[in-house]
C-alpha cells in the first residue's frame, strides 16, 4: 500500500471515516466495481484514520466503522 504524504486537496473528497479534507499522510483505497482495464476509481482514506482487522477464516482485511457511521453517504452497521 502506497502512503501519499499529502493529500489531494484539491477537490471536495473527504475521508470516509473521518469525513474530513485535511493535509495529512493518506492511502488509496480502491473501489470495488470501477475497474476498467488498468484503471480503477479510488477515494482517499487518512492513514491515521485506518484501523485494520485480519479475519484468518474468511482471509479478509477489513476496517471497522462506529455503529452508526454516516459520511459521504456510506452507511455501515445496518443504519439508514
């Protein structure tokens, strides 16, 4: 995983899990779906933002979002 020291801050993406647009080290995170060829859309996600899990029995790696998490739209934890 690439590690950007700045952040793009050009457009008005923010981090999913903090729902901020701030100048700090940042990673993307493809998005399952877009790839097209050897392209792929990606949103940018704060390093320090990243909590990641190993699940050895599904061989996933996942990040786990608050209950109710509502940022950009995103919903996790059943919540509307």
């Amino acid at each position: 995983m690439k590690i950007f020291k700045h952040r793009n801050t050009s457009g008005k993406d923010r981090c999913i899990i903090c729902g901020k647009n701030r100048d700090v080290p940042t990673v993307l995170i493809a998005q399952d779906g877009t790839r097209l060829d050897n392209n792929e859309a990606a949103i940018q996600v704060c390093v320090d933002c990243l909590v990641l899990r190993y699940a050895p029995q599904g061989c996933m790696i996942y990040q786990m979002l608050p209950l109710q998490h509502t940022t950009m739209g995103i919903v996790s934890g059943g919540k509307t």
